[in-house]
C-alpha cells in the first residue's frame, strides 16, 4: 500500500492525498511517530490546503491526546476554510478537551 502511495505522489505531486494516506496507513500500523511526521510535511508542502491542517489536528487530538496542539493546529484550517463545519467541531472538541484537562489538573 504504501508503495502505491509513493506511485501516486510521483504521478500527481501537486496533490497532498498520497501523503495524508501514508500517515493513515503509518497510524493503523501504529507507527504514531511516522503517521505524525507525515502529516507535518503534508502541512509544509501543502500550506494551502485545509484538509492537511485537519487531519494533522485531528491525529494531535485522537491519537497523541494532545488537546492543545491540536487546537492550535486546526486554526490553519479555520483560517483557509472558516465556514468548515468539521473544522469548527474539532476545534471545539480540542478546547472543550483542554479545559477537562486543565480542570482536573486543579482538582
């Protein structure tokens, strides 16, 4: 699978979907650090592109549990795309989460 990604990155390489697919294969084979890499540099080679800010904040919220990166991250897709109504869940996901946390870390 993932060298059919690299197929296709090389065929389209102005499409940041071979990219999002790797970090999603790297995420089910539990490879977090990999999934998390690939997904910061479909950010940096695609700034343009929403969809590559949400799934990178969505990754940071779901699977490293990282409320507050995550909401710092999902203003880039806010700011590209403000009327996306995925974005705008996960980003009150990612703050109503990072309030939990803050809160349970007075109690």
């Amino acid at each position: 699978a993932l060298a059919k990604t690299r197929d296709a990155a090389d065929t389209n390489p102005l499409s940041a979907q071979p990219l999002l697919v790797q970090a999603a294969i790297a995420t089910q084979a539990d490879r977090e650090d990999e999934a998390r890499a690939t997904l910061e540099r479909a950010v940096l080679r695609f700034p343009g592109d929403s969809e590559t800010w949400y799934r990178l904040a969505a990754f940071q919220l779901g699977t490293l549990d990282r409320p507050d990166l995550a909401a710092e991250t999902i203003r880039g897709a806010l700011y590209l795309d403000p009327l996306s109504d995925p974005a705008r869940h996960l980003f009150l996901e990612a703050r109503a989460s990072e309030r939990e946390r803050q809160a349970a870390a007075r109690d």
